[in-house]
C-alpha cells in the first residue's frame, strides 16, 4: 500500500527556486530588499490560502491521506528546507544592501557638505572681490570729485557712488547669508568702513546740492536747474540702494526746512498760550511762501526724475519738520484756555495744511500719503477740540442757565434783537434761539465737532421746553386762582413754541451747508429730512405742553362764557310763561356773545396753528355745554307740562304727554310748519333758534366743528324747527 503510495507521488513540473536569480531579477525592476520582502509575504499568504481552501474542499480525502500515505514527514522536511534556506538568503540580502546604502548615504553627505564648502569659498571669494571694487570706486569717485568741480564731474562722481552702493548692497547681503565665519565677521568691520564713507561722500554730495539750491532760490530764480535737479535725484536713488532714505529725507530737512521753521515759530512767548491769530496767520503765510518758492520747486525738480517722490518729500521732509517744530515751540497752542483765539487759530491752522497741500499738487496721485502720515495725524491730534466743546458748551449753558447769567457770555441785545425782528415774546424763547445759533456762528462752530454741536442743538431745545413747559405750569397754577389775567403770557408762550420751532426747522438748512460731506454721504433733502425728524422728536414734549396750556385757555373761555348760560335759559323761560308774547322768529341776544370772550383772545394771537386749536377747543366745549343746558332745559318743560295735564287729567295727548317723562322733545310735538301756540311751543322754538344759531357761528364763522353732544341734540331738536 505505501508502495503504491509512494509510486504515485506526483512530480514537480517547475524547475527548482532560484534566491539569486530571484533576488537580482526584482532589484534589477528597482525593488528593494523590503518590496522584495513584501512579495514573498504575499505569496506566502496565497500559498497558505490555497492550501487551505483545498482542505476544506476534500477533507476527507486529506484525512484518509494522512493515515495512510508513508513519509508524510520527509516530504514535510523538504518543502521546508528550500522555504528556511530563502529566508536566510534573503536575510544575507537584505543586511549587504543596508550596508551599501548606508555607505552610499554617507557619500552623499560628503559630497554636499563638498559642495557647501565650495558655495561658502565662491562667496568668500565674490565677498572679498565685491569689497575690493567698492574701495576702488570709492577712491576712483573721490579723485573725480577733486579733479572738478564741474556739472560733468559731479554726475561721474555721483556714478561712482551709485556704483559703489549697489556693490556695498550686494555685498551687505552676502555678509548677512554668510554666517558667523571668520573671514564674514572680518569682512563685516570692513564693511563698516566702507559704509562710513560711503555715508560721508554721499551727505557731503547731497549737502553740496542743497545749498547750491538754497543758494539758487535766494537769488530770485523760480524754477530748479534741471541737471542740479536730477544730480539730486540721482543721489536721492543711491540713498535708497543702500536702504538710507530716510538718512537722506532728515538731511534735506535739517539743512534745507529746519532753519526756516525755526526762524518763524521759534521764540514766542508763552509757547503760543493764546497767540494772537493773526501772529499766528502771519507765520503761516511766510512758511507757504518758503514752501510756495523754495520747496514746491525742489520736489517738482526731484519728481521729474524720480517719479513719486515729491509726495514724500511732501508729507515726509517738509511736513514733519514744520509740524514738529510747530509742536515744540508752540505746545500750549493747542490749549484752549482762550476759546476766541484758539478757535481763529484752529481754522487759521487748517487752511495752512490745506494750502500746504495744494502747493505740491500731489493729492490726485497719492491722496491718502499725507494724511496717513504719523507726524500728520499727531498734529490734529494735538488739538484739544473736545475741551474747546466742554467750554464753548457752558458758556451756552450758563448765558440760558439763570443760575449762570451773572458771568456767561450773553449777548442780551443780540436777544433783544431777536425779540424785535423775529416776532417772540418771551425771553426763554430769544436765549434758546440765540444759543443755537451761537453753536453754528462762525466764531464758534468747528467742523470736527459737528455731531456735538448737533447734540447741545438738541439739549438747547429740551432746555427751552422744560423751562418753558414750568413757565406754564406756574401761570396755569395762577390763573386758577385769577381767571383770565394770565392768559395774555400764557398766549405768549404757546405763540413762542410754535414759532421757536418753525425757526429751528428754517435754520436747518443752514445747518446742514456747515456740516461734514463724505463721497458716501446722502443727498441734501435727505440729510435735511433727517435732521428735520431730530428737531420734531424733541419737540414733541413742547407740542404736548403747548396744547396742554390751550386746552387750559380754552377750559377758562368756556367757563367765563357759559357761566350764565342756565340763567338766560331760565330767562327765556320767563319770557314766554305767561306773557302773551309773540312766538320767537330770532336767536337770543346772549347767543352772539357766547363767543365774546373767544373774539378778545384771539385779538393777541398771531400764531394760526395756536388760533386753530384755540377755536377747535372753544366751539367743542361751548357746543358741548349749550348741549347739556338745552337738554335739561328742554326736559324741564316736558316734566312741567306733564306735570299739568296730569292735574287737569287731560285726554289723549295728555295721557300721551304723561308718559314722556322728561324726553326734551316729547312724542306729538311737532312745530315744523306751524307757528307755536302755547307758552311751552314758544319756548321750545326760542331754545331752537338758539341751538342752531350757535351752531351756524361755530361751522361758518369760526370754520370748526361741534361737540358729539351738540350734533346729538340737534337731531332731537328737529321737531322744533320751521
């Protein structure tokens, strides 16, 4: 049986494994040691998964095998022995190419740090040439310059220099890269001479120039030398190749700005503590005109060849010397302690840096260069508007405040002025009108304070309607006490709240022509708009006290005028009970005077807003009172006559007037078409040619309308008329 188990071993059909030819054929694929690795892992997993599966598959067959077949160990030994033998030759493989790649690595290193070390030798040696054609130029500029002194020499000189900079520069950036080797830090101390002189040729060039300038200007010639002019730039240039142009910007000011500043803002007394104006106004002009005929000139000159630069030497030489000068001899100029003069001088001040401006035209091309330079920023900043507010805010404050007029700065014929022209009456009104306009006066108002001023606009008017609305409460309190004595400054108030409100809304264009415009800013009707709901916002307080204080007025007419209202009524009564007298075709004589004292009041107003509410208030309460008699008049006479025909025990109608208890026009009656008979008719016609009378005054006279009680009584009363 293991015989023929062992006959029927199947044969290989591959050739054997070859680990040399295997390894070589894969590292000539560019493989390396751990893809090769990775391989035979794969294939060993496959090899495993395959057997696997065949297990699985015929396990059986596999068991019966294993019992069976002879020298399943041998067999075992020789699959396992090429797989060790492999793995050992790969073993070998894999630490012989570590050691050639570790090897290889370290070659490479060598050879970088070769070639860093030559690199470092090519800059020392393109160092040490570059340093010696700086000494050269240097010297060759130097000989030049002492050979003439002629335009031609100047500019080849100036060449040698800008030569000699751009080697310096490029020099300085090799010693930067370079490290801190020897031969660098050696390199760096020559340099440093060389950049000595090189600073020293190029300032005495540069101070040369300018004085040759200055020099040229006082002499009366307007316009530069165009050769001089691009000398200057030429050597402006070579400061910037070597990064020292701020190194020439402050030379141009000290040997150019700096005398002239000093000779016009220097020595004054009291380091400006309220300087006059028009000193002030007078130093400004001699600095345009230096700048007008000395450094408008240089920069125009300088730009020509040097595009860009008479903006900074705008905002960078000529401004921050003015302005720093300015600020050192002048520090207690931006103190407000007198606010007339700082005012002046404030304005005076920026109409110098507008004109300043304007002289280098360089707005349209670098607008935003100027003012956002330090120096310019720090000069606006220097004024002390925000004290000048707090002390132009109580004086106002004060000259309105009673409590402060003993030392404020009212202006009381400018009030009496106002009181005379504009038609007020009252001096709260005049005060509060004049502050306001005091907030906009051209001595007062500064453009950077526009919104502040616009708030003490704003308190100014809330002031007014408090002291107002208590100068109303006082004589309303009076007048309870006096009728009518108080009404003429009662009258005079409301007058002066409507019209110190309508003469603010006029000045508000005024106002707006003063304040800041922006690009982003509105059109002119909407900012007027706007500041127009502002003012009637806060006046909304004042309208409320002010038809408060009408509605107080009109109260007191109605009660003067309906006082005796019951009595005429009675009296009426009177006229007809009992007398024989003719039915009445006409109102009653007190009918026309009802609105007598209606008529006197508005005698003293000027105001149609006030006279409008007045008589609106008045019909409303008269017509509301006629109402309220007439009804209870009326419903006596239906009580009296049912009363009568109850005694006499009358028939129908009587019966019929019982019930109407104290309707005013009772059921039956109906004096349209007839002439009234009885005593009670003619009264009832009389109290109709009343109440239709007072109401064709309120409607056509007047043109107001009437109580809700009084159109109610008017539809009960139609029974009564012809």
């Amino acid at each position: 049986m293991r015989a023929d188990v062992s006959s029927s071993k199947p044969q290989s059909q591959h050739p054997a494994f070859d680990l040399e030819q295997f390894a070589e054929t894969r590292l000539e694929e560019g493989k390396d040691l751990d893809a090769l690795h990775l391989e035979l892992s794969q294939q060993l997993i496959k090899v495993r998964r395959e057997l696997h599966n065949l297990i699985d598959l015929r396990y059986e067959d596999f068991l019966g095998l294993s019992s069976s077949v002879a020298g399943i160990d041998t067999t075992i030994n020789d699959i396992k022995q090429p797989l060790t033998d492999l793995s050992a030759q790969i073993s070998e493989v894999h630490t012989e190419l570590a050691s050639k790649l570790e090897k290889i690595d370290a070659r490479i290193a060598y050879r970088q740090a070769v070639r860093d070390k030559k690199h470092m030798l090519r800059l020392f040696i393109d160092l040490s040439q570059l340093l010696d054609r700086v000494n050269a130029v240097l010297s060759e500029a130097e000989q030049q310059l002492r050979a003439s002194d002629n335009v031609g020499a100047l500019a080849e000189h100036l060449k040698g220099l800008e030569r000699a900079a751009g080697e310096f520069s490029q020099a300085r950036y090799f010693v930067e890269k370079g490290g801190a080797y020897p031969f660098i830090l050696q390199a760096a101390e020559r340099m440093q001479e060389q950049e000595e002189r090189l600073h020293a040729a190029l300032d005495a060039f540069l101070i040369s120039r300018i004085d040759e300038y200055v020099l040229a200007q006082s002499k009366g010639r307007m316009e530069p030398d165009s050769a001089h002019m691009g000398l200057l730039a030429q050597c402006l240039r070579t400061y910037t190749t070597v990064g020292e142009y701020e190194r020439a910007e402050a030379l141009i000011r000290e040997r150019l700005v700096r005398p002239m500043v000093s000779e016009i803002f220097g020595g004054q007394p009291g380091k400006g503590m309220g300087l006059d104006p028009a000193v002030l106004s007078s130093m400004f002009q001699t600095t345009l005109d230096f700048i007008r005929h000395v450094g408008a000139p240089l920069a125009r000159g300088i730009s020509a060849h040097l595009p860009g630069c008479a903006a900074t030497l705008e905002a960078h030489v000529f401004w921050r010397e003015i302005s720093a000068t300015i600020l050192s001899a002048l520090p207690l100029l931006f103190v407000p302690g007198m606010p007339d003069r700082f005012h002046k001088n404030y304005l005076a001040a920026c109409d110098f840096v507008r004109q300043f401006s304007a002289l280098f035209n360089t707005l349209d091309r670098y607008p935003d260069l100027l003012a956002s330079d330090e120096s310019y920023v720090e000069f606006h900043r220097k004024w002390q508007l925000s004290a000048y507010f707090s002390i132009r805010k109580k004086q106002l404050t004060d000259a309105i405040d009673p409590r402060g007029q003993a030392e404020s700065v009212l202006d009381q014929a400018a009030v009496d002025r106002i009181l005379g022209e504009l038609g007020l009456s009252t001096q709260l009104a005049a005060q509060a009108l004049w502050a306001i306009r005091r907030c906009w006066a051209e001595d007062v108002y500064l453009e950077p304070l526009a919104p502040r001023f616009w708030q003490l606009t704003i308190q100014i008017i809330l002031w007014y309607h408090h002291s107002a609305s208590d100068a109303l409460k006082v004589l309303i309190r009076s007048n309870a006490d006096e009728e009518l004595t108080a009404v003429d400054q009662l009258l005079a108030h409301i007058h002066d709240m409507f019209a110190f409100k309508q003469m603010c809304f006029d000045h508000i264009d005024s106002i707006r022509a003063l304040l800041p415009t922006t690009e982003q800013a509105l059109d002119a009707s909407s900012i007027s708009d706007s500041l127009k709901d502002a003012i009637s916002q806060a006046f909304e307080p004042s309208d409320d006290a002010a038809a408060g204080a009408i509605e107080h007025i009109s109260a007191t007419i109605v009660a003067a005028s309906c006082a005796n209202l019951a009595s005429q009524l009675r009296r009426t009564t009177s006229q007809f009970r009992h007398t024989n007298r003719a039915a009445p075709k006409s109102p009653s004589a007190f009918v026309s005077k009802l609105f007598a004292e209606l008529s006197a009041v508005e005698l003293k107003i000027t105001s149609q807003d006030t006279l409008a509410m007045l008589r609106t208030q008045v019909c409303l309460g008269i017509s509301r009172e006629i109402a309220r008699v007439s009804i209870e008049a009326l419903s006596t006479i239906s009580k009296t006559e049912a009363s009568l025909h109850r005694l006499r025990k009358t028939t129908n109608r009587a019966s019929h007037l019982d019930h109407s208890n104290d309707l005013p026009v009772p059921p039956g009656v109906d004096l349209r078409g007839t002439t009234p008979a009885s005593d009670n008719d003619k009264i009832r016609r009389q109290i109709w040619l009343d109440v239709t009378e007072t109401g064709r005054i309120i409607t056509d006279s007047l043109n107001a309308t009437a109580h809700e009680d009084y159109e109610h009584l008017v539809q009960l009363i139609v029974p009564l008329g012809t």
